[in-house]
C-alpha cells in the first residue's frame, strides 16, 4: 500500500496547474504512521480530525519530535 501511495505522489507531483483543481485529496491531508515493520498511509479530509490524531499522537507518544517518549525530559522538569 506503501508503494501505491507514493506512486500516486509522484503521479500528482506531474499533473499541470489545471488538472491539481481536480485532487481528491491534499498533501496536508495525508499522515504517515512508521510502525516497526511497516508504514501506515492515511488520509484525513476533515482539518478537526486530523487536529484530534495529532494531538492524541503525541500526547500518548510522549513526543515533542515525533519519536517515542522524547518528551520524558520535558515532563519531568514540568512536574
């Protein structure tokens, strides 16, 4: 799936000016989940929702870099 997602990257990255109007989704729509063996694609229409994922993420994550429990540090000197 990994794969395909990037293939249609490329293909859009491609397309002229005319035809962006016409894309089912944006770039800023789509997140990336690297788990151990491997990536997760997801596309996220509603800018809300994508805002609760992102907030949920690095609030269980512990992250501040986007890498697990980077945070430890900052919490710590925060209690």
């Amino acid at each position: 799936m990994s794969s395909r997602f990037w293939i249609l990257r490329k293909h859009i990255i491609s397309l002229d000016a005319h035809s962006l109007k016409h894309l089912p989704f944006y770039c800023w729509n789509c997140i990336t989940l690297q788990l151990k063996h491997r990536d997760v694609d997801i596309v996220i229409r509603d800018e809300k929702e994508m805002e609760k994922l992102l907030k949920f993420l690095i609030y269980s994550l512990k992250t501040i870099d986007g890498i697990k429990d980077s945070a430890l540090g900052v919490l710590v000197a925060l209690n």
